[in-house]
C-alpha cells in the first residue's frame, strides 16, 4: 500500500482531518511540524537522527503534504536538500476539525496527485 504523510503545524487539524480522508485508499500519518521547529529554527543544532528520520520518511512516502511553504522549507533544511515529493498545498490554520470546507479544500488539492497511485 502506498505511504502518503500530512504535515501541519500541530498535526491536530488539517493533516490529521487529511490523513483520514485518504486512509481507506493508502497508509497515512500525519504530525505537526512543531514536532521539529526546534531544529528547524536552530538548525546549527539538529541532531543527526532528526535527519535520519526525516529521510526514512520521505524515502517511504509517494508524498509528503504540507499545508504552507515554511513547512517545507523547514522539511527541507532539515534534510540538507530539496525534494519534489514534498508538496505544498496552501491551507491555512483557520478551519476547525471536520468542517466541510476543509474537506471540500483538501480533497481538491490532494485528489490530482493520488488518483494514479492506487
């Protein structure tokens, strides 16, 4: 089964409400990215199984979906480089867990990259 990952900032809302979107179709997680903004805003201190992990993730997944540029931008720092299997989606942290236009949002975003992949 195909491996997508969800990113927000407190993996409560958007990627959690995504992740159970697609989860009948794929394996899913979801987290926030405050888990690493720590190393991401003192990168000269980020251990190296912060990368490690974040490699072994990206190395699994089909895609990882964030819902805001700086959220790859700090995926990508921690790293050390840039990665076409993360994708920005543009959704704000202004939607409450369920409502019908996040989902109306997250399914038109998302759908176009996952309809081949099953």
């Amino acid at each position: 089964m195909k491996k997508l990952y969800f990113i927000c900032l407190a993996g409560r809302i958007r990627s959690k409400r995504a992740a159970e979107l697609f989860a009948s179709r794929f394996e899913t997680a979801y987290f926030g990215i405050n888990k690493y903004a720590y190393y991401y805003e003192y990168h000269h201190d980020k251990p190296e199984y912060v990368m490690i992990a974040l490699q072994k993730k990206l190395d699994s997944a089909e895609y990882i979906f964030v819902m805001e540029k700086y959220m790859k931008d700090a995926l990508e720092s921690l790293i050390g480089h840039p990665s076409d299997k993360i994708v920005v989606l543009g959704i704000e942290d202004k939607y409450v867990y369920e409502s019908q236009e996040l989902e109306t949002i997250l399914l038109e975003k998302i759908t176009p990259y996952v309809k081949g992949l099953t």
